[in-house]
C-alpha cells in the first residue's frame, strides 16, 4: 500500500527515544522527512541532544531522507513556537504532527507533591495543546491539509494501579481534545486522531515492567509486551492518505488490554 508520504514533513515531539524514535523511524521508512524533537534541561541533568543526533544520522543512513534535530519543552509555549520556526525554516513546512512526549512519574495520590501533579499534565497535556494550535494555526494560514496524532494510553480509560495518577489524567485528557479539535478542524481537511496503545517496552517503562512482567501480561490477551515498531506503524497509518476517512478516533493498540 502507498501511504503516499514521500517528501511529507513529520515533526515527532519526545522523537529521541522509546516509542517516538520508533516512530520517527516507521515515517522515514515511508519517505517522511523527519523532526526530531527532544527535551533539553541542563538545570536537571537532562540533555537528550546527543541521543536525537543518532536518530537523525541513523535516519539519513538507513532511510536516505532528510532528518534534523530540534529542541525544545514542549510545556513551554515559547520553545514550542521556536520550534516550528526552526522547522519551517530547515524544511518550510509540516504536514504531519505527531505528539508523543510525555513523563509518567510514580507516586500515590496521597503522597502526592502539586508540583509532580502539573509538570505531568503541563508536559502531557499542555504539550499537546501547544503543539497542535501552532500546526492547526499555519495549516490553516496556508489552507493546507494535514494530520495531527496524539498519543494516548489505555490507562486513559483503565486508569492504574502503581501510582500513575496524573499520567493517567492527563492521557484521558488527550482523548477529549482529540475529538473537540477535530471537531473544530475537520472540515479544513485536517484529521487529528489518536492511538492508545498498551504496555511497550521502552526506556520509560522498562523499570516497571520488569519488577511486575507477570502481573502485566495476564492483564494482556496478547500475553506479551509491545515493541515500539508494533504501535509505530498505526501511527504512520494515521498520519498518511490511507486514513484519511478517520477524524477525531481513539485507536486501541493494547494487545487486547482495552478491546473497545
């Protein structure tokens, strides 16, 4: 099948690592030139720059398509609009948002500090706000279509177990906005979805998984944990012309977990 995204222009917020650099390589496959974004924050000790620099020289070895490394908080409403400047002026345009970064912090709702309960849902859910209106924003001044996919979770409408609490809000939250901006945006010829996916096993979760494997996979009828590649390629489904009937859609990729 021709998913006809050849010279398309992807952005992949969180694209250095896990499921995102999954992502961004699945789109490269299919002739994608691609964003990478990652998180920069010297005054944590974090700086994913060197990783999203091995995604880009892996992407132009193996892919042969044009990639470029681009940071930024994507919490942040002015490194977000930096963003999609230097995007624009490395590539002139984006025809594909894909928002994917996130944090899951683990800690009981009880003991619980504020400041770990708004850094989850400013990353998350704000993130993915502040992404899409600056997308829908210049699809809009140019009257060009495109795609937004946001990145849900099961736990969205399963919630957890392990003290996943804002994680799982700020999810269920993507969910909703993913209906009322295609909702808003739709008849402009941009479709925004959403995939939920289940356990994969990435750097994020890896912790997790292996301190409770077994309880996780008699959750899972598949009774096995995702690769990255597996979500990744639904995600490049909906971001090409092959899904382009699907508006305001929450994907179940869960290996049964959700099965709606």
């Amino acid at each position: 099948m021709d998913l006809q995204l050849k010279d398309k222009v992807a952005l992949v917020t969180g694209g250095s690592r896990g499921l995102g650099k999954a992502m961004c390589f699945e789109l490269a496959a299919e002739g994608a030139k691609i964003g990478v974004n990652y998180y920069c924050n010297p005054e944590k000790g974090i700086d994913l720059a060197g990783e999203a620099a091995e995604v880009v020289g892996e992407i132009q070895k193996k892919c042969g398509v044009e990639a470029f490394a681009v940071p930024a908080d994507v919490a942040k409403e002015a490194d977000v609009i930096e963003m999609f400047r230097q995007m624009e002026e490395r590539f002139s345009q984006i025809d594909v948002l894909v928002n994917n970064a996130a944090v899951c912090p683990t800690c009981q709702v009880k003991d619980m500090p504020v400041e770990m309960w708004k850094e989850t849902i400013e990353v998350n859910l704000q993130g993915t706000f502040l992404t899409s209106r600056e997308m829908v924003k210049r699809l809009l001044d140019a009257d060009r279509q495109g795609k937004i996919v946001n990145i849900s979770s099961q736990a969205a409408f399963r919630g957890s177990t392990t003290g996943h609490a804002p994680y799982d809000a700020s999810k269920g939250g993507i969910v909703t906005f993913t209906v009322a901006l295609a909702r808003e945006v739709s008849m402009h010829g941009i479709n925004v979805n959403a995939v939920a996916p289940g356990m994969i096993y990435t750097e994020m979760t890896k912790d997790t998984i292996e301190r409770n494997r077994e309880k996780y996979l008699a959750r899972i009828p598949l009774n096995r944990i995702a690769k990255p590649s597996e979500i990744a390629k639904v995600v490049v489904f909906l971001c090409s012309d092959a899904a382009s009937y699907m508006c305001g859609a929450t994907v179940d990729v869960s290996g049964g977990m959700l099965m709606r």
